[in-house]
C-alpha cells in the first residue's frame, strides 16, 4: 500500500495524482497549522462543556467545531500570507505552502477569506451569534493586530496570548453559559500557559527571529536567565489560577491531586531552565508545555460537576 503513494511510480499516471494529491493535503493541513488547530478546538470544545447544561444536544458541538475549524484555518492562512517573506527566512517555517511557493498569495488569499466568511456564518446560523462575534474578535486580534505587530514590538506575545485563550470563550457562549468563573478561569490557564510555551521556543529559536526581524523580550538574553525568570513565576500563576476550580469545589474527582502535581511539573521544567538555560532545557519546558495542557483539560472534563 505505501509504494502507492511513493514518488518513482515509474510515470504511473494514477501514482502521480495520488503523490500529487497527497501533497496538496498536507499543504492545506500546514496552511491551517493542522496541529495547532486541534489543540484550539479542543479547548473550544471544554469551553463549551463547562457552559453548557446539554453539551450533547442537538449536535451543537459539532456545528462549533466545524465553524471555529474555519475560522482558525482562516486565520491561519491569512497569518501565513502576511508573514510570508519572515517565513521565507526561518529554517522553521521556509518550507511553509506560501512562503515556498507552493500556493500563490493570491490563491491563499481567496481560500482563507472564504474560510473565515464561511466560519463566521456558519456559527451565526448553527450555535448562535455570540460564539460567531468572539470568534470573529479572536480572528481580529490574531490577525490584524499580533501578526503586525511581530516585527514591531516584543509585546506582540500578549496580544497573540489574548486571542489564543478567546476559543474556550468561543465555546462557553456557545453554551447556555451556566458557569461565568469556570469559562474566565479557562480563558486564565490558557492565557498565562502560552506565555512559557512561547517563550521557551522564543529563547530557542532567538536568533532566527532576530534575523528574521521577529522582536521578543529576550533577543539578546544570551544566558537566558530573564527568560528562565519569566516563565518561572507564569508557570507559577499558572498553577495558581489551575487549582481555582478544586478551590471553588466545581471540579472534583482526581483534578485536585492531578493539577498540583501538573502544575508541579510543568514549573519543574521552567525551574530547570531557569537554573540552567540550556537548549535542551527550554524544548523539554515547550515539550512539557504540550503534554501539561490536554492533560490538565482532560482531568478537568472528566472532574466537573457543574454548578
Ligand atoms: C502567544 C501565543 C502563542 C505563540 C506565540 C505560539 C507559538 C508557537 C510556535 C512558534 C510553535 C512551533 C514550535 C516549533 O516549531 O518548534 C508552537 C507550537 C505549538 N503550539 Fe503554540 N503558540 C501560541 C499559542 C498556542 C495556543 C493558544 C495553542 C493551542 C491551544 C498552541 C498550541 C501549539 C501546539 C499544539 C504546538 C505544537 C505543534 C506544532 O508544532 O505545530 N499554541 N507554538
Ligand atoms: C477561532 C480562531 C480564530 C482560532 C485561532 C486561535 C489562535 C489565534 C491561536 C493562535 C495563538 C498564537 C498566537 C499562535 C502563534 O502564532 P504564530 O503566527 O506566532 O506562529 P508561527 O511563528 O509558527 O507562525
């Protein structure tokens, strides 16, 4: 089956297509930054659970999750058009669809406007029009202010991290939004664990961004140790505002037990590269980054009692 799809098909005409057309779907994906969409639409989806006395009524959770797919693919796309000349220039991203060549600016112009008009509607006309305007505000924020303001200021990451904690909001209103603390606490966790998640990579890829014309806090913090300092004490807000629920008594079950020692974790890891920033010490706190949040989601899911 896997020499199906593998280039020297001899000039099969039908092996072609299929290369060809396999090709093009992992150029959609990476145009809608496949994996970090999964991630925003599983928050969306918590989001909604924790505002929604009937999450599983009606199918609405899939109508959210079609429409806010469209939108994230829109402002993934759009992101990529307007970056593509920075994209051009970093070893992470020159392979990106536009930045190569592979889609024309033009044609992914189209393809992300037709996403987003079509995401914005479709959750107007099947969730409500709440979840279609905080999603239309998430879809501004990330694109006409963040994506700019990365070649101008470091506090660009701010504003991204605003715009990354919106979908869980995206979802709570989509809900009957019985649970106002629970959808903020969620909009807190994701707001303050972008901010080690980035600035780990930040540190990590600080030169890169640097030539690229990228500006973080830490550009020229060589030893690393004010970047260390910075996620140390997010992470430890982080863990801080993880524990409110337990403390609001609105989750229960192993969430308690499970987010300390999630927590502990994952300020372990900005500990450990804050007292020595090392490059494997600042991919394991984004690595950690990656497992630290579904997991904490996951036991928050199935700890929730409601209020
Ligand atoms: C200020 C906000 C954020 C910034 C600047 C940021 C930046 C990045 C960067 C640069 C990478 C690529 C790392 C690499 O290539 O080694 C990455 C990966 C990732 N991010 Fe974020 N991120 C942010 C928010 C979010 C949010 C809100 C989510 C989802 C809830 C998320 C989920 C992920 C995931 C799943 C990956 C790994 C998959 C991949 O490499 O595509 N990020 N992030
Ligand atoms: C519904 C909807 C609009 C959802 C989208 C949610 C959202 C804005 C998530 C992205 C958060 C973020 C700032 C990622 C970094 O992008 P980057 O451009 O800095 O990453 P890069 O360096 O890999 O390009």
């Amino acid at each position: 089956m896997k020499r199906l799809f593998t280039k020297d098909m001899g000039g099969s005409r039908l092996g072609e297509l299929l290369v060809g057309a396999r090709e093009w779907c992992r150029d959609v994906a990476e145009l809608a930054k496949a994996r970090l969409m999964a991630m925003v639409l599983v928050t969306t989806l918590v989001g909604f659970y924790v505002g929604s006395s009937r999450p599983s009524e009606g199918g609405k959770a899939w109508h959210l999750l079609v429409g806010t797919a469209l939108v994230a693919a829109a402002a993934a796309g759009l992101n990529q058009l307007l970056e593509r000349d920075v994209d051009r220039r970093m070893s992470r991203t020159c392979d990106r669809p536009i930045a190569a060549g592979r889609f024309a600016p033009r044609q992914a112009c189209l393809i992300a406007v037709f996403e987003g008009l079509a995401g914005l509607f479709y959750l107007a006309k099947t969730v409500g029009m709440g979840p279609s305007w905080v999603a239309a505000l998430t879809l501004f924020l990330y694109v006409v202010l963040y994506t700019p303001l990365k070649r101008k200021s470091p506090w660009h990451t701010l504003i991204g991290a605003v715009s990354g904690a919106l979908p869980p909001l995206i979802g709570y209103v989509a809900g009957d939004q019985r649970d106002w603390a629970m959808g903020w606490v969620l909009f807190g966790i994701l707001f303050l664990w972008q901010l080690p998640h980035f600035w780990a990579i930040a540190w990590l890829y600080r030169q890169e961004y640097g030539e690229a014309g990228i500006r973080t806090f830490f550009d020229s913090d060589r030893s690393g140790v004010s970047c260390g300092w910075a996620c140390l004490v997010f992470s430890v807000l982080l863990w801080a505002v993880s524990l409110v629920p337990w403390w609001m008594g609105t989750v229960g079950g192993l969430y308690g037990p499970g987010a300390v020692v999630l927590g502990g974790f994952f300020v372990g890891l900005a500990f450990r590269f804050l007292q020595e920033p090392s490059r494997t010490h600042a991919r394991s706190l984004f690595l950690g980054s990656i497992v630290y949040l579904p997991a904490l989601l996951a036991l928050l899911v199935v700890g929730y009692r409601g209020v």
